[in-house]
C-alpha cells in the first residue's frame, strides 16, 4: 500500500508529565498551516473519523520503516491546533535504539503516514479564505513546484502510522525533505539502488522495492491480492510519470 506522509516541525517529548519511562507524545500535524510544499493544508476534522482505526490497528514507526513496529499509539485525538499523538515504545531493541536517540534529541520530530480519502481544491477566493488572507495565499502559491495543481485541503484522512523522524529543525527544509525527495531523484536515477530508494521514498515497503527493482511490476502484482491490484498499477503509472518528468 502506498502512502502519503507529512512531517512537520513540532517535537516529540518523552518528559512531559505524566508519561511514562517509554512514552512520548507530540503533535503530529497542524490544522491550515504551514502548507507543504505539495501545497497541501490539513482542515480541522479531518482525522477525526478514523481514529478509532488507527488506535486500533495503527503503529508506531522509526523513519516510516514498514518492516519495523516499534511501539502503538495510546492516544490520538485533535484539539485547537492539530493532531496530537501520545504512543508507547516497545521494550525491542530497534525500540529501545529509538528511545535512546528520542531522549538525546537526535529524532526531534513526528511524521504520519496516512491515505487521503476528501479533499478540495481550493480556489482564490478559497484558499485566501482558508489561510487567512491574501498575503497568506500568494505566498502558498509562489512556494508551489511547477507541476502542481493548486492547492488542496485534506478534508478527511485515514491515518495508518506515526514514524519517529529525525529532520532538520527549520519547518520549510523539514517539509520539502520528506515529499520532495520524490522529484529530486526522478532526474538522478542512474543505479539500481537509486531506484529502490525511489520506490522506498514513494512509499513501497523495502521488500516491495527490491521485488521491482530485481523482477518487475509483474511478480510484485502476483504477490497482491486482488484488492491491491489497480491500486500497485496506479502507483506504477504515477512513479513511470515523475521519472518521464
């Protein structure tokens, strides 16, 4: 399954009160802002009806690692200001490696992986009327790569997972470190491992990038259930377009 992901600039904690020795909570998104550099806004509601989804069956991540669980999340709810996540890490090794490089401030932020199922795209009027005015708006625009289609407010988002990240601190290289990578390598693909390391950035496992790289579309479909099918041919067409690009 390909998902989209988000990182924004806000802190994991693991010493608020409250929380217990292998816990941590944070926010792992904000509601009409910042705009990503894909031009994406996070409207207020939006996750509110899958929670009980992804407290249920979702987990806990180190760098979007899909092989890897590391812990579960405890809580998820939104408030005035995002999505806050309180989750627990488990007592495993690459749990208690992340825990450590939490505590020492290596990994700073939190990162969700997650299926977009409404959104808008938003108009002038819209969008100036989303963000808060025409200034707001204009600068959005600008900061849009040239194959974008505008802006698009995500009304309605089934969160899967919450990765452990570690960034850089600035917001704007944040952003565009996590869903830029995509165009940036499109040009540079000259190796086989250059190619995995696309397919992991667009979101396939590490075992489904190595089954393309080393064999195809073709044996990755025949590992699928039906269900998966159009959905790996989409993910297929979308990766041939970004690399003719």
């Amino acid at each position: 399954m390909q998902l989209e992901r988000k990182t924004l600039s806000f802190k994991a904690s693991t010493t608020a009160a409250g929380l217990n020795p292998n816990e941590f909570d944070g926010y792992a998104s904000t509601f009409l802002g910042p705009v990503d550099s894909y031009g994406d806004i996070i409207a207020p509601g939006a996750f509110k009806n899958n929670l009980d989804f992804f407290l249920s069956d979702g987990v806990v991540l180190r760098e979007h690692e899909m092989e890897c669980a590391i812990g579960k999340p405890l809580e998820a709810r939104e408030d005035a200001t995002g999505l806050y996540i309180k989750g627990r890490i488990s007592a495993t090794s690459d749990g208690n490696d992340a825990l450590i490089l939490l505590r020492d401030e290596v990994i700073k932020r939190l990162s969700i992986g997650f299926r977009t199922l409404g959104y808008e795209m938003l108009s002038e009027a819209r969008g100036i009327e989303v963000l808060g005015g025409e200034s707001a708006y204009k600068d959005a625009i600008a900061m849009l790569p040239y194959w974008s289609d505008g802006l698009r407010l995500l009304t309605d988002i089934k969160l899967y997972e919450v990765s452990l990240v570690a960034f850089p601190a600035n917001a704007a290289a944040v952003i565009t470190g996590v869903k830029g990578m995509l165009g940036g390598l499109a040009g540079k693909i000259e190796t086989e491992r250059d190619f995995e390391r696309f397919l992991r950035d667009a979101g396939f496992s590490s075992s489904e990038a190595k089954t393309l790289v080393t064999n195809g579309f073709k044996a990755l479909k025949s590992g699928a259930d039906s269900g998966m099918e159009s959905e790996l041919a989409d993910s297929m067409k979308a990766l041939t377009n970004l690399l003719k690009g």
